[in-house]
C-alpha cells in the first residue's frame, strides 16, 4: 500500500553525505529533505522504496540544541552551505561520525576508525575560499527572461542570483555586482556567458596590493572585444589584478575554460602555505582555504615524517602523484632526498618545477603526464620510500593502485576529499599495508565534505 502523502511526526538521527536528514521509526528509515540531528519534525511522504521512505519536512515541531541562526540570507535556497544552521562543534562531530561510519562499512576499518582523533578545524568560518564559482543563467520574471549571475539552488541546475558570498571576501560581492550590471547592460544571454571564476589568495605581495583574478567562461559566442575591454576597466576599478576570457564549448557543466583567448594582467598568483610561498598559475588547481590547507601541509609532513628515512642527504626518496604546482612534494622537500612529481597539468608542471629552482631545492623534479602511467612505468626505477597522493574526488584507478603496489614505497600519505573513495582504495592496499595514522580536517566548514589524511605503512618492513 502507497504511504505518499501520508504525514507523520519523527525525531532525527543523524545527517546524510547531502546535508538531508535521517530518521528512523518503527524499524523504517526515513530520508527527509532537511532537519537536524534532535529536531522533531513533521514530514509527509513523497516516496517509498521497500523500506525506505522519502519525505519533505512540513515544520519544525521541537528545535534542535545544536541549531544556529545562519548568517547567509540564500540559505536553505543555495544548495553550497547545507549545514550552516548547524553549530559548528556539531559540524565537526557530523564529518566525524561520517568518516568514521564510512570506513568501517566500506574498508572494514572499524578498529582505526574507533581510535580516530578529534577533526581540525578551520582556520576561518567567514571568507575561508580563496575561490569560487560562479554560474549565470536565465530567470523569468514579469518582464520576461532576465540574465543572473550566482550559485546553483539546492538540488537544482538553475542558478540563484545572489549579492554576495560570505565564504568569500566582501570585494567579491562587489565584483559579482559590476559583472551582473555589465552584462545586462550588454544584453548578453545565457549562451554566451556560462561561469565566472575569482580568485583571492591570502598572500599579501611586497607591493601591498592584494591580489585579485576573475576568469569569464564563454559559451558559443564571445562579447564585442570592445565590451570585454570595457569589463576590464570596471574590474580593474575594484582592484583586479589579472582577467582571462576563456571558452568553453562543451555541453558538460564544468567551470573550466577549453581554452583562453584573452588575458589581462598576469597568469600567475602567489600564495602562502606555512612557511612555503609557492607561484600558481591562475587556471591551476590549489586549496580553496589557505589556512586550512597550511594545516594539511603540515599535518600530512607530520605523519610523513621524510626526513627519519636516512638517506644519503638525510631523508626519503619522495615521489608525489598528482602533484599540482608542487605544493605538497615542497613542503615536503626539506627533509627529502629527492622529489620526483606527477601532474596531468602540464601548465601546472613547468609551474612546480619554476617553483623548485627559486626556492633552490635541485633534488626535485616534476613530470607532466598521467600519474597512472608514470608511476607504472617509474617502477622499474629508483624505487620511492614515500609516496604522496592527493588524487581527484573519484579517486585512484585499479592501475594508478597496481603500480603503487609494485612499487612498493614504505610510506604512503594518502590525502582525500571523499571518505568512500578513499575507503575503497585503501581496501584495494590493505594486502600489503597497514592504516598507522588517520587525521580529519575541515577544508570546507558549512558543508558535509572534509578532508582526511591518511598514512599506510608497508608490512614487514
């Protein structure tokens, strides 16, 4: 018999990976569309699958004690911050309970996974990302189809037209502002313009003035050259240092350029990780919240530990996959014996290799091309004592995993954004590894993702 419809009251548990809530009653789970861990609520069912049912919250009917005010007027319609009405401690004992709960059913990590130590917290709550993305697209109103310009509504593809972010600094409130008037004045439509990108490093330069990138993705047609100059001017205005249009083409809705076909200012940003100062390209990957990622860095040498290898200029023989610019295997360099790096990014290759040679490390080298393929085929090489992996949210492939195996190295730090993946691949090496170190870290607070650093260490070594 169908239950749609049906309403009923019910206490929650917990929080899913999609910041929904979880319930249970009667021996039957209940997936609600929002709600916090302690709140009663009253929900009726949208849907059912043997048992298991789904269901859209009606109203709240006991708060929850760990419930907050949030402190952005899109919440609840945004679909970036599902937790902000979430006291942070609470947060952080969420990301926890999930790590903890993923490893142990998908690795079968139970016992680490009990012993796993409090999350490191965020530096910064407020105006943590050094970058965002932004998507436009086409609102109807009463005066017919209106150009926006901000995030994605929650569980939908159609973009919330938005003033500003508080994860990022007030300017770029008002940078969204300039492009949004710029555009409508402009007439351009949704075709023509698709995502917009800034980015903000902490790091202040000699010349005290901050730095400040926006790249304009364009889809099928690009504005007048002459608008695109006159974009520049009032983003200029607001202290941007460097703009770059770029294309792309592609009907996948990914916030990536194919390629730039115009640039003003320079093609690079410098940011600061602890003590390392690091050159990045303005298109490469880096950590969207600097303090956070300096206590990654840190943390993951920590566990590391390269320089207790006793190798002939004191320490391991580091190899890095999916290295970036370099920014993990540099910080790393100092108590190393060598550094070898992979990185798809050719750009982001000659970037850390560029890095290297200014700060003077000559044992570091850095290779462009699949990490997959250049691992498997370094391993008939001078084989690594630790191995640095940070890959992509869907993490390593069954040959990036076979060559690490032949490889061999001792050490493994294996950083992730994605607790299942990193569950899995750990599972992949648990024939030749022990898990010895596990630490969380909050890289995005507000929401459900977290960062887990993770280090194996060979059997029998």
């Amino acid at each position: 018999m169908s239950e749609i419809g049906r309403e009923v009251d019910l206490l929650v548990h917990d929080l899913n990976v999609d910041g929904g809530a979880v319930a249970r009653l009667d021996g039957r789970v209940y997936f609600l569309d929002r709600g916090l861990p302690g709140e009663t609520v009253r929900a009726v069912i949208s849907g059912q699958k043997k048992r298991v049912l789904f269901g859209r919250v009606l109203q709240t009917l006991r708060p929850s004690p760990e419930a907050v005010q949030p402190f952005c007027p899109y919440f609840g319609l945004c679909g970036g911050c599902a937790l902000q009405n979430l006291s942070y401690p609470a947060q952080l004992e969420f990301k926890q309970r999930r790590v903890t709960a993923v490893l142990a059913k998908i690795g079968g990590l139970r016992e680490i996974a009990d012993d796993l130590p409090g999350i490191l917290p965020s530096p910064l709550l407020r105006a943590c990302r050094n970058k965002m993305e932004y998507a436009f697209g086409i609102e109807q109103s009463d005066s017919g189809e209106e150009l926006v310009l901000g995030l994605r509504y929650r569980a939908s593809h159609q973009v919330l037209d938005i003033e500003a972010c508080p994860l990022q600094s007030p300017r770029s409130g008002l940078i969204l502002q300039a492009v949004r008037l710029w555009a409508r004045e402009g007439g351009f439509s949704g075709g023509c313009l698709r995502h917009l990108i800034l980015r903000e490093p902490e790091y202040l330069p000699e010349d005290n003035v901050p730095q400040c990138s926006v790249e304009l993705i364009c889809g099928d047609k690009l504005p007048p050259p002459q608008a695109v100059d006159e974009l520049w001017q009032r983003l200029a205005a607001l202290g941007v240092t460097s703009f770059l249009l770029g294309v792309r083409r592609s009907a996948y809705n990914l916030a990536r350029s194919e390629r730039i076909v115009k640039i003003f200012g320079p093609t690079t940003l410098w940011e600061k990780f602890g003590p390392l100062l690091l050159e990045l390209p303005v298109t490469g990957f880096a950590q969207t919240n600097t303090g956070a990622a300096s206590l990654l860095y840190q943390r993951a040498a920590e566990l590391a530990a390269p320089e207790y290898f006793g190798r002939e200029r004191g320490g391991a023989r580091l190899w890095d996959a999916y290295c970036g610019s370099g920014a993990m295997a540099l910080y790393l360099a100092p108590g190393s014996a060598s550094v070898i790096g992979f990185e798809q990014d050719p750009e982001s290759a000659e970037m850390a290799r560029a890095n290297a040679a200014r700060l003077g490390f000559d044992h570091c080298s850095f290779l462009a091309g699949d990490a997959a393929d250049l691992l498997a085929a370094g391993a008939g090489t001078d084989l690594p004592d630790l191995l640095l992996t940070d890959p992509p949210r869907g993490g390593m492939s069954p040959k990036a995993l076979a060559a690490i195996k032949k490889c061999a190295p001792r050490r493994i730090i294996y950083i992730s954004c994605d607790p299942a993946t990193l569950a899995r691949d750990l599972t992949g090496l648990t024939d030749l590894y022990e898990l010895s170190g596990l630490t969380l870290l909050d890289m995005f607070p507000h929401t459900t993702h977290v960062e887990t650093i993770a280090r194996l260490d060979l059997r029998n070594k």
